[in-house]
C-alpha cells in the first residue's frame, strides 16, 4: 500500500468533511462546543492560540520555535477520524486554520520539521500554502482599492501583507506606512503592532520611544496586550521614565481585561513586597488563576512552586479562596478589598 499516497487522500478527504460542518466556529453544535470556543476567545494572541492548538508553549513560540506547524499537521492526523466528536472535528479544524495563521505570519517549515513530518504531510503543507497565497492574492486588489480609500481595517490587512510578503513583494516599509495611516484614523491593532516594530526594531530604526508611545495610545483605548507592553516598558525604563507602581497599575488594567501574563507579573510584584504590599497569598491566587485560564503561560509554574514552598496549608487555603473570589468577582474587585491603598493609587495612570 502507498501510506503517504493514503495519508494524503484521507487528509484531503477528511478537511472537505470538516469544512461543510456549519456552526464550528460559534458553537451551534451544542454546549461543549460553544465552552471550547468561549476558551480559545480567552487567549486573544493568534500565536497563544496556534501553540494552544499545537502544543507548544508560549515559550516555545517567544523563542522562536517554529516546528510548531509542523506539530499542528502531525495533531491532523491523531486518533481515529470515525470516532472523533464534533469537539474533535472542531478541533482539527482549528489547527488548519491556524497552521494558515502561522503561515501569515511567515512561519515556514525548516530542515527539523522534516524530521518530524513524513513526505505526505510535508507535500500537503506546501499544497496548503501555495492554496492560501492564491486565496490571498486573489482579495489583495480589493483590500488595495479600500485601504487608498482611507478604510483603516483594509489598510491593516494591506500592512500585514506587505509585512509578511503573503501575496505581494515584501515591503516592511511600505507596511509600516500603512499601519501608521490606520493608527492615525485610530485602529488599536495598528497602534499595538506599530508599537512592536519600533520596540523591536523590526523593519524601523529601534525606538523605544516611540514604541512606549503608540503603546500608550492603544492603552488609552483600552487594548490589554498593548497595556501589558506599556507595563513592561516602564519596568525597564524603556522609551520612558522608570516607574514600577505605573508598571503595576498597567500590569493590573491589562489583568483586568483578561491578559494572562499579567497576572503572572503582579504576583510577582506581590512576593517582591518593594513596590506594593506584600502579599504572598493573593500572589499564589493570581498565578493559580493564570494557570486555569493558559496553563502555558511563561513562568506560572515556577511562581506556583515557590508559592507553595513559603505558604503553610492554612496560607493556601486562604490563597485557593482568593483564586475563586478572582474567577467570581474579577482581579480588580479582589486587589481593592485586599490592597485597597494600593488599588486606589492606580487608577491615575490609566484614566485621563
């Protein structure tokens, strides 16, 4: 028997299935499909969301490791197709969807994703790239007609493709044009990945400066990424005066919006004790909560173990309680009745 000729019929076979499911993407399939994607709506990141899907950690894909496609078409072909679920057909849905993510964002696959893919996943992965460049091109004279036209949601689709080079030439400048026209008709996206680029120097001249600016900008607006970086910046002093307690009060409001990595950093300013109250308890509540929502956010697990190693059984028990108040009445409701000098010093920062 041919396997990879096989492998690659059943794959195609099984995607058309997939995709004449209606309602995959908004749950009308029943309750746990509607609870699998009010989960995946909680981590907002499309990278967060490709190694959620894959497998790999958010560490995983900071640092740059790009066999998480090839990880996602290896999960395409996990258990029997016959037995799977609706959840399971969402599921491998998804990962189709989002390996065509990871190719947007100018993942390709390398000499190691060679060694875990065999030649029937290898061909159909190039197969679905070489589909989406076409599905692309074929909508970019549109999206170039809108965006001249001054629609700022055009304009950010024009940017990534001249970002990524995904259906025209590559042109970081010419993206950068474009995400600048957009944020200055007030798109946060735009605002949030111009911040990017000049924080990191990607494809501009590194300027931390103006990074922290459009970063605050967006903040302003009310975007939780955007309000983490702002956290970050001021931190580090990056592009901006050093303030620590700014850095909480920001670290709090993106927390607030459901960004996970921040709860992650307040606990750690609440072991610190230098900057706010020191509270180890409440600390070990927040990171116990990062855990329930992405159990793969950077450095949750360290913070639970340390937490653990200071805190005796009624600490915990106190800390578990302050968790489930989090889950029932949100990080704001719970810092104020727990720091409220702290909590009330915050607000200044994020509020005109």
């Amino acid at each position: 028997m041919d396997i990879p000729k096989y492998q690659k019929a059943a794959l195609q076979t099984y995607f058309e299935t997939l995709l004449a499911i209606d309602g995959i993407r908004n749950g009308r399939n029943g309750a746990d499909l509607e609870g699998f994607s009010q989960t995946l709506s909680q981590t907002r990141h499309k990278r967060y969301r490709t190694g959620w899907a894959t497998g790999s950690t958010e560490i995983d894909i900071m640092e740059g490791d790009r066999s998480f496609v090839a990880r996602g078409i290896r999960n395409l072909f996990s258990g029997e197709f016959k037995q799977l679920s609706i959840i399971g057909m969402a599921t491998l849905k998804l990962d189709r969807e989002l390996i065509l993510t990871a190719l947007d964002e100018g993942q390709k696959l390398t000499s190691e994703d060679e060694m875990i893919l065999d030649h029937a996943y290898i061909n159909y992965m190039h197969e679905v790239d070489r589909e989406h460049s076409k599905r692309v091109g074929s909508t970019l004279s549109n999206t170039m007609e809108l965006a001249a036209k001054g629609d700022p949601d055009q304009q950010v689709i024009l940017a990534y493709a001249y970002f990524t080079g995904r259906g025209v030439g590559k042109d970081v400048s010419a993206a950068v044009a474009w995400y600048r026209r957009a944020a200055e008709q007030g798109h946060i996206e735009a605002m949030r990945f111009l911040g990017k680029l000049y924080r990191d120097g990607l494809g501009v001249t590194q300027d931390r400066e103006v990074a922290f600016n459009w970063y605050m900008t967006a903040s302003k607006k009310g975007d939780h990424e955007a309000q983490a970086n702002v956290a970050w910046l001021k931190e580090n002093g990056l592009g901006c005066v050093r303030d620590l307690f700014e850095a909480v009060a920001w670290y709090t409001s993106s927390a607030e919006g459901g960004y996970i990595y921040s709860f992650v950093r307040l606990a750690a300013y609440f072991i610190d004790g230098r900057v706010v109250e020191k509270h180890e308890e409440l600390a070990y509540a927040l990171l116990l909560y990062a855990r329930s929502a992405d159990a793969s956010v950077k450095n949750v697990d360290v913070g639970i173990e340390h937490c653990e190693s200071i805190l005796n059984s009624d600490q915990k028990s106190r800390g578990q309680q302050f968790f489930y108040d989090i889950q029932t009445h949100g990080v704001r409701s719970v810092l104020a009745s727990l720091v409220p000098q702290d909590c009330a010093g915050m607000d200044a920062y994020y509020f005109d």
